[in-house]
C-alpha cells in the first residue's frame, strides 16, 4: 500500500492535510482496509474543540466500532456530510471523497511523513 | 490443555485459495479462514441477488454407525430420528444433563444405519467427546470424527441451484430443502446437501479435502460470469442474522435451553424412550422461560452489539444482545437479544445502550428477513 506523500499521519491512522492555519483530516486507507465497510460515521459537530489523541467521534464497520482519534488539536469548521450519509466513501475514496473533517490548527501537529508512516503501518500487527 | 491461541490455527485445504484470492484472513475457532475477500457488504448483496461460495471445512463431520443408530441418537440428541427417511436432514441440537445447550447440529441421514452430524467448528471435540460417553453401553455403534477427512463447500443463493446443474451429473432441482444425495459436480464425488446458514436457498457440498481446490475454483470459474464471488465469514454472519439463525457462543450456550432460544420445536417431548438431558427439557417445557430470544429494530445507523443492555423506556434492565449490525439488506439497525418475557411481546419499545446513548428499540418477529424464492421446499 502507498500513502500519499503530501498528507502527514498520524499513529491513529489518520491522515492531516494542512495549508497553514487549516487542516482537513481523515483515516489512511490501511485504517479503511483493517475495518472492512464502514457503515456508520459519527463526527464531531461544526465548533467542537478538538484535542490531538483524543477521540472526536466513531466509525463502525460491519464488524466493530473504532474511535475516530483526531491528529491535531484546534476548531471544527466543516464536516463531511455526504460521508455521513454514504460511509463506504471511506473505503472506496480514503484521501478525496472520504474526508472525515476540517479544522482551525492551533499549533503545527508533530505527525508522520508518508514514508515514516509505511514502516510504522507495515509494523501494525 | 494449553490455551488456544498457543497453537497455530489449522488451515482448511482451501488455506492456500483463500491467499491467492486476496482474501483477509482471520482465526476463528481455532481456524485459519476468510474473514473476506475484498467488501463484505459486496459478498453479502451477492449472496442474496446472485450465490455466494463459502469454505466451511471448519465444521465438524462426526459419523455415527451401527444398526441401532437411529436409537442411539434419540438417547444423545434432543430429537427423535427414527422417522427421518435416508438422505433426510434435520436441524437438531445436543444438550447436557440440565437440558443446557452444548451445540446445535445438523443430522444427515445418510443411510438407515449410517448418519452425520455437522456440529461447529468450536465445539467438534466437546460434541464427538459426549457423544463417544454417550455410546457407553450401546454395542455396534461406531462414533467417528472423521471432520479431516471432509472438506465441505458452500453455494448459496437464488442461482446456486442453476450455478451447480451446469456443473452436475444429474439436475440437483429433485434434491429438496434439508435433504442430501450423492452426486457428481465437476467431475468430483460429492455429498450434496440442500442446506444452509444464510437464509438463501443453496447447497453445502461435502468433498475430499483432495478434490477440494480443484472443486472450489471451477465452481468459482462457472458461477463468476453470473455474479457468483467467494464469500467470506463476515458476510456469514450477517446474513444468519438477517435470518434469524441462532449463532452458538452468542444466541446458544450451556446457560439456555432450546426453549429460550425459540427453538423448543428440536425438543422431541414424547420420545418412547429416556434421552441426556430428557428430564429436565420436559420440565422446561412446562413452565413459561423467564427470557426468550427476541429480534430488535433500532432507530437510527448505530448497531447494537454483543453484550449491550436492552432497558425498557423506563430504564429498566430487561436483557441483553447477542448479535447485532446494520442489516445490509434492509438497510436498518438489527439485533437479537434476549429479554424478559414480559418485555418479549412484537412491538414492545425497548431502549438499547449503545456505548452510554439510549437508542430507542422495538421488538420485531423473526426473522427480519425471509426470501421470497422458496426454491424446492
């Protein structure tokens, strides 16, 4: 599996595209393929204020239920809800259609390069 | 015994299949098996519109022989067999002295002195061990675990029957619901039985794990063109409980009888003679159960899991879910779970603790879904 190399991730299995002071977050597709179809998302609403490792909302898959851990700390501003209504947009399009959330940063997130992530994820048992 | 998980996980001889298809590979039971292929929502919908080909080489095959079978079993199991015809089968279950449910079974007749039981992966030694104590006493009865010498395959939904004829010897539209026949598929001797977990029509093939590979991937080859895919556990799963099938582990354990789980119709109450277990399932069937085996329907996408508390508007404790998703099908949360009897009636509001939020529930008939092509019946 190759991630792509303009995003950060995080040890959750998300991903974290910035541009300055905003983010847009979501979870790699090795997350995707672990959980199998996701069938249900829950996302933080518009204005939460999020913490970096600490859980913000869940995705369920046919077979289990995750926390939806957030990789940078800040403001929510936008929510995907066309993912809210069709999940499997995650599996079929992890880093485009299957976006989870945006958020104000507070600070620069210490997160991985794709290449870092690509050992870290080939080591997830 | 040392605990399970330090042994490595048998593989079926369809192991090396399953890798070479892509397939997620899980341990179940002690078993090395496709979790799925690719989407198991995908597995699923094909199994309801197209077939679905399984590998359950995990289940066990036990052969009971000798000329008093039939009356052995009806001592062993709860129901009576000898009634049934040769090639009949039946959906049976073995319980222990306290009428507790040790597995639930299917019984192939396979000839009047001659049957196989199917029991679950899980619980092969605990059934072949009590059946073997169980033939104490009885002469020439021959108890066999021969779950290594059968690799047995599965084509369910409305077009396996047609998948298969194209593959038969002899048409398998004459092979009724819940009856087995000897028949030739691809060239390879089969036991073909019109049985199934997935509330599809379909057929559960036992071959030689010699034959098996070769088996699977021509089947796999004929069927691909008219949609058929492989199709792994999860999907398995989720159809059963569309259908209302009971899952041991979750829907039956040693704690219930077959009259919590709705299935006291297995219990034969007027055998001529004494059964394990007999006694007290009699009595059982005398009382009203304090909880039964209901289904639910949630509000909302959130599924109700194994384990999660079913309270009555008023918060009240009533039960618990055994089993629970987002039913690809209806596209609607279900579950089963059990629940006092006094909550237990059709269209009863519930409430369900999923992780801390009350989701409102209602109890609903099972099963939730039935196919409307019966097939042969």
């Amino acid at each position: 599996m190759t991630y792509p190399s303009q995003l950060q991730y995080s040890r959750d299995h998300e991903w974290l595209s910035t541009d300055d002071t905003h983010g847009t977050v979501g979870i790699t597709s090795f997350a995707a393929a672990s959980l199998g179809d996701i069938v249900y998302v829950d996302l933080p609403a518009i204005g939460t204020i999020v913490t970096a490792g600490s859980p913000c909302g869940e995705i369920e898959s046919t077979k289990s239920v995750s926390d939806l851990i957030s990789p940078a700390s800040g403001e929510v501003t936008a929510i995907n809800d066309t993912v809210v209504s069709d999940p499997a947009l995650i599996n079929s399009s992890p880093y485009e259609d299957g976006w989870l959330f945006q958020l104000r940063l507070d600070d620069a997130p210490e997160l991985m390069d794709a290449d870092q992530y690509t050992l870290f994820a080939n080591g997830t048992p | 015994m040392p605990p399970a998980d330090s042994q490595e996980p048998r593989r079926t001889a369809l192991a090396g299949v399953h890798q070479s298809l892509g397939a997620h590979m899980t341990d179940f039971a002690g078993w090395y098996m496709p979790l799925r292929y690719d989407s198991e929502l995908a597995e699923h919908h094909a199994v309801r519109t197209v077939a679905g080909l399984f590998d359950l080489s995990h289940m066990g095959e036990i052969e009971i022989v000798g000329t008093q079978a039939a009356e052995y079993l009806d001592y062993a199991l709860v129901g009576s067999y000898g009634a049934m015809a040769p090639l009949a089968a039946k959906y049976t279950m073995i319980c222990q002295d306290d009428g507790g449910i040790l597995d639930d079974l299917i019984v192939y007749r396979l000839r009047a002195d001659h049957f196989l039981v199917v029991a679950n992966a899980g619980n092969r030694e605990t059934v072949f061990t009590a059946l073997r104590q169980r033939s104490a006493g009885w002469d020439d009865i021959s108890i066999l675990d021969n779950s290594d010498l059968w690799s047995l395959i599965a084509v369910q939904g409305p077009l396996a029957l047609a998948i298969l004829n194209e593959m038969a010897d002899s048409p398998l539209d004459s092979l009724k619901h819940y009856s087995i026949a000897q028949r030739s598929i691809a060239g390879f001797p089969v036991l073909a039985a019109r049985t199934g977990y997935t509330g599809e029509d379909g057929f559960e093939l036992f071959c030689s794990p010699a034959d098996a590979a070769q088996l699977w991937t021509t089947i796999l080859e004929k069927g691909k063109p008219e949609g058929l895919v492989p199709a792994g556990l999860a999907c398995r799963d989720s159809l059963r409980l569309e259908a209302g099938m009971p899952l041991y582990g979750n829907e039956l354990s040693l704690d219930l009888t077959p009259f919590e789980a709705g299935l006291g119709r297995v219990v034969a109450l007027d055998k001529s003679r004494d059964s394990v277990g007999g006694d007290a399932l009699r009595e059982r069937s005398q009382d009203d159960v304090s909880r039964v085996r209901v289904g639910l329907e949630l509000e909302g996408k959130r599924s109700a899991r194994t384990g999660y508390a079913v309270l009555t508007p008023s918060g009240t404790s009533v039960g618990q879910v055994t089993s629970g998703a987002l039913s690809p099908t209806l596209g609607v949360a279900v579950a089963m779970a059990y629940v006092d009897r006094e909550s237990a009636s059709v269209g009863t509001p519930l409430l369900v603790d999923v992780r801390g939020v009350l989701v409102p529930a209602r109890i609903v008939p099972l099963p939730f879904y039935k196919r409307t092509n019966r097939g042969a019946s």
